[in-house]
C-alpha cells in the first residue's frame, strides 16, 4: 500500500493506492491520525488506486470520518472502483460517507 498526501486549494488530499487490509492498516492509521488531528478542516480520500479494502480499512475509514466530524469538518472519498463502491453500499457505509 502507498498513502501520498498533498494539499489542493483548502484541502488535504490523501492518495490510498494498493490494499487497505489487516496488514496494511496499522501503517494507514500512523499515516492518517497526525494528518486528522492537525488544523485542518477539509479532506479527501482519493481512493482510485484503492484495490480491495477489509473490514480493519472500513474501520479506519470510520474512525476518519467520526475524528472530521468531530471538529466540524468535511471529508469526502473520492474515485471508489465499482467493486470497492459496492463493498460501502453493502455494508450501508455509502449512506455515512460523501462519496464523488
């Protein structure tokens, strides 16, 4: 898995690109955490290079969501792969996230 990070306009953009799975999680959360808790209000998961994503990368994708919201900020994912989009409509996640 690769994670870049870069600022567009006003927001942290966070490039996931590979496999977001119980291996690979533990790296994510030490990437994403310190990013979260900064200053900054607006972020994007570009998730095109996403190839497969478990339960332990939902959950992440959950604790983003809920650490955002939590300091009234917006976070939106963006370029799901068709088979990645209908893992976060199975698992009602769709409705929790802005997805573009």
């Amino acid at each position: 898995m690769e994670i870049s990070v870069k600022k567009v306009n006003e927001e942290t953009v966070i490039a996931v690109k590979g496999r977001l799975d119980t291996n690979s999680s533990p790296e994510f959360e030490k990437a994403i955490v310190p990013i979260l808790n900064s200053d900054e209000k607006s972020f994007q998961i570009d998730c095109s290079g996403l190839e497969y994503i478990s339960s332990s990368g939902l959950r992440l994708f959950l604790m983003a969501q809920k650490t955002v919201i939590a300091k009234k900020g917006s976070l939106r994912l963006t370029g799901l792969k068709p088979e990645i989009q209908e893992i976060f409509n199975i698992t009602g996640f769709s409705a929790i996230f802005k997805i573009e």
